[in-house]
C-alpha cells in the first residue's frame, strides 16, 4: 500500500510542496516524514496536508498553522 500527501493552501487549493516527498509505503513513515518537513512546508506556503492510501481514501487533513501555533 502506497500512502501520499496532498498539499493545500489555507483556502484548500492544492499547491506544490517546498520538500518534495518520498513514496512512502507506510503511514508510519508518511507521518514521520510531515513532522520532519512540516516547518519547511509551512515556510514554503502550504497551510494544510491531507493524508490518503491508494486507494484514494482521505484518512485525515492536517493543518500546519495549528501546528505552530500549538
């Protein structure tokens, strides 16, 4: 199984990541990798990430704002 990012703005449009991502065949190394990068995506204009499978299920979005702010 293949698990993917998608990158959004604040108003939910979908942009292009600073850091380019790995495929990661995990959950576990999808998240590991956001909390590595997420300062640098927020710095580079991405708002919110989405995590999905392949088979296109959303499993949750994620805002980085919220993030720095907590």
């Amino acid at each position: 199984m293949a698990w993917t990012w998608r990158f959004e703005t604040a108003d939910g449009a979908e942009t292009n990541p600073s850091v380019v991502p790995e495929e990661f065949t995990t959950q576990g190394d999808a998240e590991s990798w956001i909390g590595e990068y997420w300062k640098d995506l927020l710095e580079g204009g991405t708002e919110q990430v989405k995590l999905s499978d392949d088979s296109g299920t959303e499993l949750y979005t994620m805002s980085l704002r919220s993030a720095l702010e907590a």
